[in-house]
C-alpha cells in the first residue's frame, strides 16, 4: 500500500510503499477514504511525543470502509462504514467497560503508539469495542473532521466542563479543536468567545459563529479583558493550545467556580506550570478539569447533533490534500494556531 512514512523528525515524511496491515482476530482492516492532519500529527512529526517510534505512519483522525476482518469480529462486516476513537481501549478493564476507554493502562494510540491513517489501509484493534458505524448520509470527510478535534471539543464541554445554555465559554487558541469547541458551544446555547493572535483563526471564530473574538497581543491582560467583558469572568474557559501563557490566561479569565478544562496537550518546556493556589484555587475556588480524546461511547451523541444539523461540519473544513502532501500540511502548524481542519481526501496520489 502506499503511505506517509516518517523516517527522520521535523524532516518530510516519505510517500512510499510499505506492506499492507495483517489483520488480527480481535482486528478489522480499514481502507481509508479520509483522514484529518491534526496538531497532535505536528507534535509526532516534530519528536515530542516519547510514544512515537521511526520509522512511523502518523494520522489519527479517519473514516473509511472495512475491507478485513478478523475471525473473532462479532460486530461488523466487511463493506460498513466507519470511523473509529484515536485512543483505542483494550474493552475488557474496568475503565473501559464504564465509559472511560480514554484512560484505559491497556490502550494504543493510533498515529502514535501503532500506525496511523496517513496510508490507504489501517489495522484497528479491539474493534468490535472501539468502531463506530456511520450512517450512510454522513460524507467520510465529515467523520474525518469529527475524528479527533471535534471529539475532543464535544467531550470538554459537554461531559468534562458541563457547559449550560446561557453561560460563557472563553476559547484560548482558534485553530482545529478551538474553532470545533466555538461551533459546539454555539450549539449547545452558551456565548462564546474567540481568543487567538491569528488574524484568520480570529475571522472563522467569528464566521461560525463566537460572539466576542480578542487578539491578546492588543491588551496588556487578556484576561482582565475577558473579565471585564463578561461581568466577573466566564464560567468555562478552554485552552486549545497546552502552553503556559494560554493555561495562565485561560484559568485567570474565569468568575469565581469557573471552570477551565485542558484540552491542548502541554509538551516541552509547557509541561509544568506555576500556578496561585492560595487565590486561584482556594480563593475563587475554581476547578481545573483535564480531558482527552472521547470513546467509542460517546460518538452517538455527536453524530446526532451533526445529522439534525445543530453542528455544521462542513464549515469547519477549510483544505482537502492529497496523501503525498503530508508534509505541506504539517507546516501550517509551525503558528500557533492553525485556521479550520485540513483533510486528505486522496490516498493514491
């Protein structure tokens, strides 16, 4: 099959033929027909994440159909429709059997601990546990897009942070899961607002819909700002990015039981923060909520929004490459935040 393969960090991957997934027992072989380039791809490509192992084929958000499936696959059959959670639980733990395969000590990670979806095929393991059908009136590319981002966004605020109609969600960072978190607040009625210093990121925040966008770079404190303009402080704040500066503004742009959840993945030198316990935490008693990925379990939900139309998908995708571009695609993550999602929607060429 032809592939994306990464030989070397931080240099382009190669477009190359490697050999075709086996097809396991517990398994089923995947033909991808989408798959989103994703921030957690660019954190691989550039050597920080200890999962990843060279030669490596990276690629987590995806959707195709099943062309293999293993002797023990009770669930699915060959030619459905599919996508599939990037953490992939073992299904039998007490973490997975309650919802909670994110945390799973028995998990793989596609596109970091096990190949990944920038290829034409793809093995998923455990699948009768971690496969998600699609319903036939949902396009690939939209489960693609939905795949990592989206998901991760829907749990943060619906499950993890809990976000009420009526409240305000601050979103620090409006590049792929920043901008999915603005959609899906908008949906679920609460008012949002955009934080990026990314002039575009800033234009789609507000085309889909946030009701305040900011540039931090034109405010000494970003976050008395948001204070300010919500009367106290939002009542959620989300930091897509994982880096000091936005987790420090974020968790100080709350009103007193604020919630701030984590939702980019702090790497480097951004893995430990300082942080005011006695005022923050104490004081203002706010509450600091980590999240990542969304199960198998979850999708269900989702999907519905997006099929009644409550989540528009399609605006959230703003490029479509093909598999040999890989690498161009990796470069618009070098600011700090990309705007919208990027999908590759050709694996042959």
């Amino acid at each position: 099959m032809k592939a994306s393969v990464l030989h070397k960090f931080r240099t382009p991957p190669n477009f190359e033929e490697v050999d075709d997934p086996v097809c396991r027992p517990k398994s089923v072989v995947v033909e991808l027909k989408a798959c989103g380039v994703c921030r957690s791809d660019h954190h691989a490509w550039l050597g920080n994440d200890p999962d990843v192992e060279l030669p490596h084929i990276m690629g987590h958000e995806l959707a195709g159909v099943i062309v293999e499936i293993g002797s023990e696959i009770k669930e699915f059959s060959v030619g459905d429709r599919v996508t599939v959670p990037f953490i992939l639980g073992c299904g039998l733990c007490s973490d997975c059997q309650t919802g909670n395969s994110t945390i799973c000590d028995h998990q793989e990670t596609i596109g970091f601990t096990i190949r990944g979806g920038f290829a034409q095929f793809v093995e998923i393991r455990f699948a009768d546990f971690n496969l998600v059908s699609l319903p036939g009136s949902l396009s690939f590319e939209i489960a693609a897009a939905m795949g990592c981002r989206v998901t991760t966004a829907f749990r943060a605020l619906t499950d993890r942070a809990c976000l009420s109609a009526g409240e305000w969600l601050a979103v620090f960072g409006c590049g792929g899961v920043g901008t999915s978190a603005v959609v899906i607040a908008k949906a679920m009625g609460a008012k949002v607002i955009g934080i990026d210093i990314n002039s575009f990121a800033l234009k789609k925040a507000s085309d889909l819909g946030a009701d305040i966008v900011l540039d931090p770079a034109k405010f000494k404190n970003i976050w008395q700002e948001v204070r300010d303009l919500t009367n106290g402080g939002v009542h959620v704040s989300l930091d897509a990015l994982g880096e000091e500066v936005t987790f420090q503004n974020s968790i100080r742009s709350l009103r007193k039981l604020g919630r701030h959840i984590q939702v980019g993945m702090p790497t480097a030198d951004n893995a430990i923060v300082s942080l005011d316990l006695l005022d923050l935490i104490y004081s203002r008693q706010l509450k600091i909520i980590g999240t990542r990925g969304m199960a198998s379990s979850g999708f269900e939900p989702l999907i519905k929004m997006i099929y009644d139309g409550s989540i528009k998908m399609d605006s959230l995708i703003t490029r479509k490459v093909k598999l040999s571009q890989v690498h161009e695609s990796m470069l618009q993550f070098r600011t700090k935040s990309e705007s919208g999602i990027t999908i590759i929607n050709n694996f042959s060429m």
